[in-house]
C-alpha cells in the first residue's frame, strides 16, 4: 500500500510504503482462538477413545499456528518512509526493533526498477547514488512498484528543476 502526500509550496513529496494488511492483532486473536477450540474438540474424541497420544501433536500444531501469526503481524508492521524534497531524498525503514534512515543528493540519485530475467521473481526498485544502494517497496506488487518507481522519478525530476530554478533565482539577487 502507497500512501503519497505532497506540499506543492516546498516542492516536498512524502511516500509510506507499507505491506497490505487485512489480518489485524484482534483478528489473528479470534482464529487462533477458532483453531484451539476445534483442537480441543477433535483432542477430547481422541482422549475418549483413549488415545492420549495426540495430546502432544496439538500442542505443536497449536503452537507452530500462533508462531506463524505472530510472524505475520510482525512482518506487518514494517514502514518505509520516502522524502523528496529540493534538498534531498531522505529514506526511513522503520521495523519493530530498528530504524535505517539514508540521505541522497536529488542531482545524483538514480530510481531503478529492476525487472527479473524470470517471470516468478519480482522486480526490484533501487535508488543508488555515488556507490551506495537502497532497495525500497519489497512488500508491493510488481505494478505498484512500477507506479511507485514512476512518481519517484517523476518527483527527483522536479526536485532537481526547482533547486536550478532556486539557484538561478538566488545568482540574479546577487
């Protein structure tokens, strides 16, 4: 998911990339609460029959559920944040235990969209300046990448044209 916001008077663009998440902290609560009732159900038939046996695997399968859902909410709340402005581009990456944060010069930065020799694997957007490297929207699909990587371009493009046109601005006041 893309968010854009833009200030036109400050020539200042802000994009908050974020993964799709349709599985909230309550709605993993209730389905795992669904899937341990049911565990409970089909582990009391088996103890009946007097086959306690099964008690341990529902413990796993009960647990191996909650750890996956806990991955997914954590995967969830990952934040990549895009400043363009005329006086830079300023990325954050912001996770549950860390936050990365990158500056590039709008004059030499370049926005890259990589495409895959295969059709499976996605295509990756780059912005890379003088060595360093930043690969940004894993989480979006291969046309919201490619969207993305448009309004990027489109907003380095202008950020470059309005610090020429300051520059030049700046050169007649003297």
């Amino acid at each position: 998911m893309i968010t854009v916001k833009a200030k036109p008077v400050e020539s200042e663009r802000f994009f908050v990339i974020q993964p799709n998440a349709s599985l909230t902290k309550q709605g993993a609560r209730v389905f795992l609460g669904f899937i341990v009732f049911v565990s409970l159900l089909v582990l009391a038939r088996f103890l009946l029959l007097g086959a306690w046996f099964v008690l341990p695997f529902t413990i796993l399968e009960v647990a191996f559920i909650g750890f996956i859902l806990h991955l997914i909410l954590k995967a969830n709340r990952q934040v990549e944040m895009i400043s363009v402005s005329n006086n830079g581009i300023r990325i954050v990456k912001l996770t549950d235990q860390e936050r990365e944060e990158w500056h590039f010069d709008p004059y030499w930065a370049q926005v890259e969209l990589k495409h895959s020799p295969h059709d499976w694997y996605p295509s990756k957007l780059i912005i890379r300046s003088h060595g360093r490297a930043v690969e940004l929207a894993s989480c979006l699909t291969n046309s919201e990448r490619e969207e993305l990587a448009e309004a990027l371009k489109e907003s380095v493009f202008s950020s470059r044209n309005f610090q020429e046109h300051d520059n030049h601005n700046k050169q007649i006041e003297k």
